[in-house]
C-alpha cells in the first residue's frame, strides 16, 4: 500500500551529501573510491556520495479532488523560502510536485499510461517534507524512514479563459486560439471524457513534465505535447506560452499536429 518517493530522495540525498568544491588548473576535480557521480558547474565541482534518506507515500492517497495521488513525480521543485534548518538537525520546507497527465490507471505498470490517456484537469501538488539526517546508518543497521511527505493541497490548472486543462491526447489536428497565444495543443472529447454521459467538450491538452518556481508566485512548467513552455499564475491560470522554433514543432503531412498516438482511455482504438 505505499510507494518509494524517488524523485524526493535523490533530491534530498543531494542536498546533505553533496559537496561543493571550487575547480581550477590548480585545484582540478578530486576522485574518491566512495563517490557515486561527480559534475562541474560554474566552476564548482559537485560529489554525490550516498543515498540519505527515504520515505514512503500511502499509494491509495488521494488529493483534495478526490483523484489518485500517484504518478506526481514528472517533475518536483523545493521552495527554498521555506527551506529551514532546525535545531534538532531536521531540515523543513514546502515540495511543489506535478502529476504528468494525470494518475495512472493501473498499478502494474507505473511508469506508463497503460490504459490511455484520461480526461485529467492538469494540477500542481504541495507538500510539507522534513527530512533528518541519519549519517550513522549503515546496511546492517540501517535507519526507519527519515524523510516525511505530507500532501497539503492541489492547484488545478486552466486555459487563459478559465476553463479547465485535460491530459487526454491532443486532436491530430488543430488546436485551441487565444488572443495573444499560439496555436494550443487541445483534446477534443464526448461524454465526461471518461466514457461517461457528459456534454463533452474540447480542452487545453498539457503533459507537463517540468517545475521552476518563479519569486513572484507563478510557476513554469514545460509540456511534452506542445512542446511548449507555460507560465500560469499563483492561482493556475494560463499567463504565457513560449512556442519554440518551427523545427521544433510536430508536423504531420506539413501541419502542426500535436496528437502523440495515446488514444483516450474510455476509446483505445
């Protein structure tokens, strides 16, 4: 009934067992037996040690819309305004994380949409963590969880006009038009999009796969259907979206197509 928060632990064994030192002709990058990776960036260079610590999340959790929690790994971000060392050793502050394009269906096989995309409404996921340094744990005696993860709320995303986002797979052609924006990956869709009666609809498509905080409370979060770059507000509203070159853009018979083969789960032919 849990699963392993990954994406939280590499993250967190990197900022306690990481260390920065200085590069130069003089001081050139040291090599240790126990180091697991080393980079150089801005002329710092940065060792990656060991794991440091884990922690678990209930698998069946749901968020404060009563969807799946899973699948919030594609991309996570620390506020590091919150980011506080106490005086016990712990280490406090508040995770952004994002679902990809929504919950995965089946449990099987996690890291696939397995059984097609779902009419999803696009959200960012806040976390309280704590993590406590164990440095004297080892494989025989190793230590209990020692990172905590506590879902605090989720910020549902929409299209500049308000109406909602979907992770279901874009149209194969067209797109939604707004003043001001490019073309926009949308998913044209009938019922409730889950199969169900509904009045249907056609939404905003996003498969977001990255995170970056910004000081003023927005977020940038980049899109695999696009592939696009997004700024939404603090409140999740669509503010900005960066097209990349044409080169870059999916073209199916000469025209941008935005559908990636990931038919909807209620229709998967």
């Amino acid at each position: 009934m849990y699963t392993l928060s990954c994406l939280c632990l590499v993250l967190l064994s990197c900022l306690s067992l990481t260390t920065a030192v200085p590069t130069s002709p003089h001081n050139p990058p040291q090599t240790d037996s126990n180091v697991v990776n080393q980079t150089t960036c801005n002329g710092k260079q940065y060792t990656y040690q060991q794991l440091a610590g884990y922690g678990l999340v209930p698998s069946n959790a749901r968020d404060s819309y009563g969807d799946n929690l899973g699948g919030w790994g594609s991309s996570i971000a620390i506020d590091q305004k919150t980011w506080r060392k106490l005086k016990n050793g712990t280490y406090t502050g508040t995770l952004y994380a994002i679902p990809d394009r929504g919950w995965y269906p089946t449990l099987l096989q996690p890291l696939m949409n397995t059984q097609g995309t779902l009419n999803y409404q696009n959200r960012i996921h806040t976390f309280s963590i704590s993590f406590t340094p164990k440095p004297n744990a080892i494989a025989s005696s190793p230590s209990p969880p020692n990172l905590s993860l506590i879902y605090e709320s989720s910020l549902l995303l929409t299209d500049p006009n308000g109406g909602p986002t979907t992770g279901l797979e874009a149209d194969p052609s067209g797109g939604l038009s707004f003043e001001d924006f490019p073309l926009l990956p949308a998913a044209t869709f009938t019922g409730n999009g889950f199969g169900e009666p509904g009045p249907g609809g056609k939404s905003l498509s996003i498969d977001s796969e990255g995170l970056v905080l910004n000081r003023d409370g927005s977020y940038w979060i980049s899109d695999e259907y696009g592939p696009y770059i997004y700024r939404f507000s603090r409140s999740g509203k669509l503010l900005t979206a960066i097209q990349p070159p044409r080169a870059f853009l999916p073209t199916r018979n000469g025209s941008i197509s935005f559908s990636a083969n990931s038919p909807p789960i209620y229709d998967p032919n």
